[in-house]
C-alpha cells in the first residue's frame, strides 16, 4: 500500500490556511460573469506557461498569452506542448468524475504528449524502458525513476490511496503528493 511520506510543518500549516482564506473570498466573491470567464481563461494560461516552462518549454509567457489567445495552429513542438497542456486543463472534467483510474492517468497522458513523442504508440501509455532525470549538458543523473515493469503497480497503489485513504488529508497536500 502507497504511504505518503511528509510532515505538516508550521509553514505548511500556514500556507494551508492562507490557502482555504483565499478560497472562502473567492467563493463568496460576486464576479459579473465575463470576467469570471477571463480570470478562468488567464488562469489556464498562466498554468499551462508555468508548468510547462518547469519542463523546460522556452516559450515565455506573452508567446503563450498569444498562441493560445489568438488560437493558433502550432508550428513546434514548444507550442504543441502548451496547448496539449491548456486543452487538458480546460477539459478536466471529461477525464474522470472523482475516482481516478490508471485509464484516466492514461487518457490525460495521450492527450498531453499529442504530436510530441517520436513514437506515437507510446501516447498514452506506461513507458517500458529505463529513464533518468538530469541535465543533458552535464550529464548529471538528478533521480533514477522506478523500473519501467514497476511502474503499473506503483501507479495502481497510489490511487488505491488517493481513491480511499484521503478524506483526512488537505485537498492542496494530496495534490502536491
């Protein structure tokens, strides 16, 4: 069985009840509907820049701000990956309704790496080779992944937890875990 492993600092504590404060203001906030449409939209594109820039995408946030304001068909693979990422975020929903199986993970992974991979068969599917996580200009291993036949367990153990042992846990640890 999976077993998170972390501890609630004061800091986090703090950032939690940061967190629910901002929510109930937003909750209770009376937003004239187009700019709640706006702030959802801004949002998206916020997070799909952000996060895909983590990965290593070039594009700043402008250029994302204008491929997917100005909806645009991409020309690399930079801008492919960003709107895999808003389409998916903007499409949550379709992917599962609260529990969530190895077929969603799936699902979202196929529509993530969309005209991304050199192999297309791998689209939404769990990798069967070995990997590292570093930097290619040192040659720095940072983290060496489980081995690729580990993988569907492991992801089947998660969820098994996420699906059934987190009604104690803060929605805002549970998705950093």
């Amino acid at each position: 069985m999976f077993e998170p492993k972390f501890t609630y600092t004061d800091k986090i504590v703090n950032y939690i009840a940061k967190i629910a404060s901002a929510k109930e203001v937003i909750s209770n906030a009376k937003i004239i509907p187009l700019y709640d449409t706006k702030l959802k939209q801004d949002a998206l594109i916020r997070s799909s820049h952000y996060s895909t820039s983590i990965e290593g995408n070039p594009l700043n946030l402008d250029e994302v701000k204008t491929l997917i304001n100005n909806n645009q068909k991409p020309t690399t693979k930079a801008e492919q990956e960003v709107l895999n990422y808003f389409n998916v975020l903007n499409h949550l929903d379709q992917y599962s309704d609260k529990v969530i199986t190895p077929d969603t993970i799936l699902s979202v992974h196929k529509d993530l790496t969309k005209d991304l991979l050199k192999n297309p068969e791998y689209e939404g599917k769990f990798r069967d080779t070995r990997v590292f996580i570093g930097n290619l200009h040192t040659q720095k291993i940072n983290y060496v992944p489980p081995d690729a036949y580990k993988v569907p367990g492991l992801v089947d153990e998660l969820l098994d937890w996420l699906n059934n042992s987190t009604d104690e846990i803060y929605p805002v640890i549970i998705a950093g875990i």
